[in-house]
C-alpha cells in the first residue's frame, strides 16, 4: 500500500477560519494546568530543531509519555527502547528520572548524540527500515515519535509497526507520536506550500497523514489490545505565545532543511522558495493557523503459542 494523499482529501482541506479557531479555542486537550509542571525553556535561538520539538511536546502534553508505564519504569529490571532517537534529548531526560531503568536509543548515525552516555543508557546505530536488531519480547516500554517524513508509508505498514510489537514484552506498552501535515486555518500561501510538502512526499511514498492509518497497522498485527488516541492542537506563531514561537520555529526549520529538494519539486527557485517560507510565517500570525498531533499507545497482549490467538 502506498502514500494515498490527495488535495481533495477531506482531511487535507483546509476549514473555514472561524470554525478552524472555534475548533482550537474550544479544544479541551488544549488546556494546560495553571502551574505546568514542565516549562518551556527561554533561549528558544540556540536549540537545534530536535530539540525544539522535544521540549515542545513535552510542554503540550505535560508529559513525556502517556501510557502507564510510571510504576514499571521505577523498577530496575524496566528496559525502555526509544526508536528513531534523534539526540537523545527524550531518553537523557527519562533516565535521570527513572535511574533504576535501562534505556536503549536507536536511529542513524547522523541523528545520533555525541555527548557522553550515563549508565543505564545506551545507544545504536542502525537502520530501521531493516527491522530493530532486538529478541521478542524484550522491552517493556516502546517508543516512537515524528518519524512520518523519514519513513515511508509501505515501511510503516510492512515493517516499523510489527518490529515495534514484536520487541515488546507480553504486558508491555508500545506509544507513537506523530503530527499530520495539513495546517488549520490556513492562509493562500500556507495552502501552497502545505499541498506542496504532502505532494512532494507522497511522490516518495510518504503520507503526511499518517496518523489516519496508524491504528489499522497496530490493530493488523494481532497482538495489541484497545488503541488509545489523544490529539492536541498546536498553534503557530507569536500570537500563540511561546509554544506558537516554538512551534513556528520548529515548523520553518523542517522546512528549510528540505530547501533543495522541496523548491526543485514546486520548480521554483531557492529564493522564491525562502520568499514562500517567509510569506508563510506572516500568514500563520494573520490567521492564526495550527496543525495537529496526536499520540496513540496500547498494550501487547499474550498470545496463545496453539493457536496464535491473542488472549484477553
């Protein structure tokens, strides 16, 4: 199964302005305890993009994970695996707050941190469209996030999500966090450049819609019980506050770092492109755009050897 995006998908366009900031306004997952228990930073410059968006989630969701795994991962025999690590910034954090547990980060080289390990940390260089070089059953917590742009849709189906399940304990937890393309409220020019980022990845085979397909590939593997979802709107731009500065800043650093390959797809110049990208960031202040990410987890469930059935 390929990337299906079409800009006549229903997802994909774009609400009417009033509805789409009734929508955000009126979001209950949107609201955030009067006394956070995580803050944002303030030097929002000097953080690289990986980062920026860990921290920005984190802020979002008031959380680092949302699958009940808090009491496992007290225990010193918790193993914890975070696919598609990035830097490390998730698992470094998790591993001061839970030191009796044994963290394993895995992605490319590139992605990888250089900065020194603590001991119940370890990382792993490999490529994960290969599967995840692990036994069955090993992990009891698993972890992925924002992955939808570096794999495609075919790999997500056929590979990614099964390996995810398949390293899992029987009891363990398995949660996914991705964000959908499409923009809210969108502006003519924010339209333009959105259409053409899904577009451009479908024609790879990537879907900027994940998220509408992720609970039929967990639930194809049989070994999952009730797939939890939570959505949660993010705002882009100053009006926002500091997330909306964050979540700006985060958004035009993805994009930029597609300049090469994203301008040649819309034949148009480097420059064009860098005129488009800063028309896009008036636009999101002007209609007070957002995008939406949602974070779906569940639980393995034991499978009876005879007949390969799961048992609830």
């Amino acid at each position: 199964m390929g990337a299906t995006f079409s800009v006549n998908d229903p997802h994909y366009a774009s609400y009417p302005r009033e509805i789409a900031e009734q929508e955000y306004k009126n979001s209950e997952e949107r609201v955030r305890p009067s006394n956070p228990k995580y803050e944002m930073p303030d030097n929002i410059a000097d953080l690289e993009r990986l980062e920026t968006q860990h921290y920005l989630m984190r802020y979002l969701w008031q959380s680092n994970f949302e699958a009940p795994v808090d009491q496992v991962l007290k225990s010193s025999d918790a193993k914890v695996l975070d696919v598609g690590c990035g830097h490390g910034t998730w698992i470094f954090e998790l591993a001061q707050e839970y030191p009796n547990a044994q963290f394993t980060g895995i992605d490319t080289e590139s992605f990888l941190p250089k900065r020194e390990s603590s001991d119940n940390i370890k990382f792993l260089e490999h490529d994960l469209q290969h599967g995840l070089p692990f036994a069955d059953n090993t992990f009891d917590f698993v972890h992925m996030r924002f992955l939808t742009q570096y794999i495609s849709e075919k790999t997500w189906e056929d590979v990614i999500v099964k390996e995810l399940v398949r390293v899992a304990k029987p009891g363990g937890w398995i949660e996914i966090i991705e964000f959908d393309y499409p923009h809210y409220s969108a502006g003519p020019k924010t339209r333009k450049f959105t259409k053409a980022a899904m577009e451009f990845l479908a024609s790879k085979g990537f879907n900027g819609l994940l998220s509408l397909k992720l609970p039929s590939f967990l639930k194809a593997t049989g070994q999952v019980g009730d797939i939890r979802k939570h959505d949660k709107s993010i705002a882009l731009g100053k009006w926002a506050g500091k997330v909306g500065e964050f979540a700006i800043q985060d958004m035009s650093l993805l994009v930029t770092e597609l300049r090469a390959e994203l301008s040649s797809f819309m034949n148009i110049s480097e420059a064009e492109y860098d005129q488009l990208l800063e028309d896009y960031k008036q636009e999101v202040e002007k209609f007070k755009s957002f995008f939406k990410t949602h974070r779906f987890f569940t639980q393995k469930v034991n499978v009876d050897e005879k007949t390969g059935m799961p048992i609830l």
